[in-house]
C-alpha cells in the first residue's frame, strides 16, 4: 500500500459552525434588529424579536417618560417573560435562533426610567416571574455614539421615536458602556458600528461573519476603521 492517498481520500475539515443562539443587543437605532434578521437569514435560523409596535405605552412614554415609565416598563416584562416560554418550549424542535434583545436589559432599562418606589416594585415583580433564559452562545453587542444613533432614528422614520431627546440617549448609552464592561455571562463580540453599514455594505458583513465564526470564548472586539474614499 502506498503512503500517498488521492486527494479525493483526504479528510477536508470541516468549516466553522455558527453558534446555536446568538443575542445581538445595543442601544435604539443602533441596528440590532435589522442585524438579526440578516443573521438567521444567512444562518436559516429561527429569529425571534423584540415586538415594540405591541407595547401600548411606549408612544405615551416618550412624550411623558415619567408618567408613562413604569406601565411601559412592565409591559416589556411581561411580553419577554412570555417570549422566554415559548423558546424554551420549542427548544427540541428548534436548537437554532437569533434574537434582538437579553433579558437582561430590563434592568438596565429599568434603573434609567423608574423611580426609587417604581424600581422596588418592579424588583418584586420580576423576582415572581419564572424567566429561565437561555444563555447565548454569542451576544453580539453593537456600539455607536449618541450622534450616530440619533440620525438612524431620524431616518427610519418611526413617528413615536422622533420624540427621543439626545440626554436620554446619552444616559442609555453611558449603561449599555457599563453593562457590557461587566458582562461575562456568555462569549461576547463588541463591535464599533458608527462607521459601518452591516445591513447594506458585504465587505462589512462578510467581515463580521468572519468574526462570529472564529471568535473564541471571552470577549473580543470588532473595529473597523472608517472606509477610505
């Protein structure tokens, strides 16, 4: 028998597998919704989102945030609650999903909208739901400063969002910065997106599709430099 073996003989190694549950977060106008769907598109995965449109309140509250803060609050608790059960109850049939939010970010919603009283009211609540989440294999957690958010909420356009004042931004985005400092519950990709275009450009999204394919656990960074005209 020779040593050599025909090429078609050869073991080819297999290519990188995306990871089964991937959370892609940030603050509003960021991207992250737009950024999931392309992922499950890319991937054929399920994607479950978070359903704004469905909250009745939050139109109320950006135009009298302290009014409206604690019904819009609890509102979105409850709808992620029922969504956490209903991909828990799928989890047999289907390993695989993208989603646009963590559970986590109630809190970090929360503690920016609701005063003393409200908080602790809204603690009692949350400690009475069951919410056993699962935990991502990867969160991919989009950066870009207020500025930037700002104009891609002027751009799409939705009417209740034009009310967002840039203070209430810039203190949201000041608590994504800290939150994710912190965060080590799964593998984590921060990426840099105020001068990329993930949904429009290839070359930006071939190359984030590279880092979610190789990174490794830990956290790790995505940062492309401004394009060069």
């Amino acid at each position: 028998m020779t040593e050599a073996m025909d090429n078609s003989e050869r073991s080819v190694p297999d290519a990188p597998s995306p990871p089964h549950l991937i959370a892609v977060e940030g603050p509003i106008g960021v991207g992250k919704t737009s950024l999931a769907r392309r992922l499950a598109d890319s991937f054929n995965y399920d994607i479950l989102l978070e359903k704004p449109e469905e909250n009745p309140f939050l139109e109320r509250f950006y135009s009298n945030p302290r009014q409206h803060a604690l019904a819009t609050q609890l509102f979105f608790l409850f709808q992620r609650s029922r969504q956490i059960s209903e991909l828990r109850q799928d989890d047999l049939f289907r390993p695989v999903r993208v989603t646009d939010f963590l559970i986590e970010k109630d809190h970090l919603f929360a503690r920016q909208n609701l005063d003393v009283d409200e908080f602790r009211l809204y603690e009692q609540v949350y400690a009475h739901l069951t919410l056993d989440t699962p935990r991502p294999d990867l969160v991919i957690y989009l950066q870009a400063p207020t500025p930037v958010l700002l104009n891609r909420i002027r751009k799409r356009g939705i009417a209740a969002e034009q009310q967002i004042e840039a203070d209430y931004l810039e203190r949201l985005n000041a608590a994504y910065t800290e939150f994710f400092h912190y965060y080590e519950q799964s593998p984590l990709l921060i990426v840099n997106s105020a001068d990329i275009d993930l949904v429009n450009n290839e070359d930006d999204y071939r190359q984030l599709l590279e880092q979610i394919l190789s990174a490794p656990q830990g956290t790790h960074y995505f940062n492309p430099g401004p394009r060069l005209i």
